[in-house]
C-alpha cells in the first residue's frame, strides 16, 4: 500500500512539472507576442503619444511578472551557464576596462565639478523629457521658456533670501574689524556691486510682469498644470538656492527617523527624487523617442547623477550611519527613565542613541561630539567596541 502511495505521488510531481513547463513556454511565446510592437518596424512608434506610454505602463510589468512567475527551464539553464562563465571571465575583462574608462572617469568628474554647467544640462535635459511626455507636438519648445523663467525666479528668490539674512547693512568696508578707518576703494566697490544687485532685481522683475501682461512671444506658451508642477519640482529640487532650503523643511517636520541628520539626508533625498524622475520619463518614451535621444538623457540624467550620489552625499551619509549604527538606539522606558533631556544641546530628546557607558545622546550630537574625541561626552570613558 505504500509503495502504490508513494508511486502515486511521482506520477502527480512528474505532471505538476510537465504542466508548469508547458506554462512557462506559453507565457514566455505570449511575451514575445506581446514586446513584439517594440520591434524598429512595429506598429508602436506610429500610435498617438498616450498610447505607447500607456501600453508599456500596462504591458511590461505583466510581462516581467509572468516571466518571473513562470521561468522556462532551459532558459533558467542557460542564464545559469552563462552567469558563471562571466564569472570566470569577469576579472581579466574588469582590469581592460577600468584602464579604458579611466581617461572617461576623470572627464566625468570634472564635468560634475562644474555644478552649475552640469546642472544646468540636467536641467535641460529633463525639460526635453517632460516636453516630449506632456507636451504637443506643436509646443515642443516649452522647455526653454520654462528653464527661462524658473531661472529668473530662482534669482529672484536667492536675491531676496541674500537681503533677509544680512546683517551687515553699512556701505562701507574697514581696513578691520575694529576699526573705524574706511577702505575708499573697498567701500566704493561695495556701493556699485550692491546697487548693480539692485538695478539688476528692479529690472528682470519689470521685464517679465511686462512679458507675462503683454503676453509678447507667448502665443505657443501654454504649459498644462501637470507639467508646470513637475518641471517645477525637479527644477526646484536641483537649484542650489532652493536646495538650500530642503534641510531647513525636514528639520521644520521633524522626522524621528532621520535621527536630527537632515543636513545629511536633504541631499540624498532630493537626488533620488530627481533620477527617479529622469528614469520615469525615460522609460515611458523608450516605445517613442530616438535611442541617441534616450542615451544622452540616461548618461547625463540617471548614470552620472547616480556616480555624483553615490560618491558624495551617498557616501558621507553612509560613512556618518556606520558611525552610529555602533551604537543602538535608546527605548522610550530608557529615554523616560535617564531623563529625556540631552546633554551636549540640551533639548528633549525623542529618540536617542545610549553609548556602552549607558549615556543617551541625540544621534547628531553624538556625532559631532565623536568627530574630536572617541570618548564618552559625559564621563570621557573611551568607547570601545569588541
């Protein structure tokens, strides 16, 4: 009687496999079916601009899902061979190409030493995006009065924001600080650079009041409202004066998560949000836009804005993590019970991070404090770790 069960149970694996098989092959021949329109000659690229984008939004995922739902055995085989002959063949191949890309690399990090050319090409180039995503076909140059405007606002705003934090307001410059005698040709080319802010200011502000009411060359300037808030968005999220601001919102929302390391987060937080965006656009205009188009726009937008990330404030962030993670972070009973106030700022303190000493410190002014000393702030033991 056993063996006839155990016979049984063979014969139903055996068939539960052939017919997972036989599934696999029809999903894989149906999304071949299916990416087919993708082809140079496919019908895809001749439909009306929403359509490709809203065939890829409902195709792909269907297609990555079933093919990684149903994988065909000897395709599995296959990629499983040639995962570990690349393997073998990585290391030789990996010591070419890193002389190869070397001259590349360091073209590269000049071109993102240049922040404002750099940025600037970003920007302009996701523009082109939105233009070719949001845009008709007739308005296809919204993007320049766009990068136009947004750059006269973002003066304005940095002018604005420069007059609100000055403190100094004297006209004139001293040969030191507590002295009283006057630099004559120091203060004289402070008075012409403040007034050329000034007359500057007055007259972009009168030139676009005067183009926005006379509407002059803004026939074809009808940006939709989607349009303007996501070009603003990453406008915005890019632009070093509003950037500036980030750090002072998240520590306005004080966030227990981020630990009171906004300083530290704003910048990975707005790169992510603005290659998420190039990537979004970019893949909706894969079925559309012309590949030396989409490759351009993917080196600039996604591939070196990744590097940029993940060189600096990826890697200061995760540097500044690795520091604290060393130390756990302090429960509400232990925050309630050693006084919820922290010593080195003195404010209350909602999460906290306890050293081996078991002091409780905010998670940045543990920080700070560890940057002059690796002792503890209050008892000066040295912190060590086995």
């Amino acid at each position: 009687m056993g063996m006839i069960t155990r016979v049984r149970g063979r014969v139903r694996a055996n068939s539960l496999a052939v017919n997972k098989e036989k599934t696999a092959q029809s999903v894989c021949l149906l999304s071949a079916v299916l990416l087919l329109p993708y082809c140079p000659r496919g019908p895809l690229p001749l439909l009306p601009p929403p359509a490709p984008a809203l065939y890829s939004v409902l195709v792909l995922p269907v297609v990555l899902s079933a093919n990684y739902r149903y994988p065909v055995s000897s395709l599995k085989t296959l990629v499983t061979t040639t995962g570990a002959v690349a393997k073998k063949a990585w290391r030789p191949l990996r010591n070419v190409l890193r002389r190869l890309y070397g001259p590349i690399d360091r073209a590269e990090n000049l071109f993102l030493k240049m922040k404002n050319i750099s940025l600037m090409v970003n920007q302009l180039v996701f523009l082109v995006l939105a233009d070719k995503v949001l845009v008709p076909p007739q308005q296809r140059m919204t993007c320049l009065y766009s990068l136009m405007f947004y750059n006269v606002i973002a003066y304005c705003v940095g002018y604005i924001k420069e007059l609100v934090e000055k403190e100094d307001w004297t006209p004139y410059v001293t040969l030191t600080e507590r002295s009283r005698i006057k630099h004559l040709a120091m203060s004289a080319t402070k008075i012409v650079l403040e007034w050329t802010k000034a007359v500057t200011f007055a007259v972009t502000v009168t030139f676009m009041l005067l183009v926005f009411g006379l509407e002059q060359g803004l026939q074809n300037y009808k940006p939709s409202t989607m349009y303007t808030i996501i070009t603003w968005g990453y406008y915005s999220a890019t632009e070093k004066v509003f950037v500036d601001m980030f750090p002072g919102i998240l520590n306005f929302l004080q966030l227990e998560a981020l630990e009171n390391l906004e300083a530290l987060y704003a910048p990975v937080i707005l790169r992510l949000l603005t290659i998420s965006m190039s990537t979004l656009f970019t893949v909706i205009l894969l079925p559309t836009a012309t590949w030396r188009f989409l490759l351009v726009a993917i080196y600039l937008n996604i591939f070196l804005r990744t590097k940029e990330l993940v060189k600096n404030s990826g890697a200061v962030l995760w540097a500044e993590r690795q520091i604290l993670n060393r130390y756990r972070k302090a429960t509400p009973e232990e925050i309630e019970k050693f006084d919820d106030v922290c010593p080195v700022c003195l404010f209350t303190m909602i999460k906290a991070r306890i050293t081996p000493c078991h002091h409780l410190f905010h998670a940045d002014c543990l920080r700070q404090c560890l940057k002059t000393s690796d002792k503890c702030p209050m008892c000066k033991r040295e912190l060590k770790f086995d």
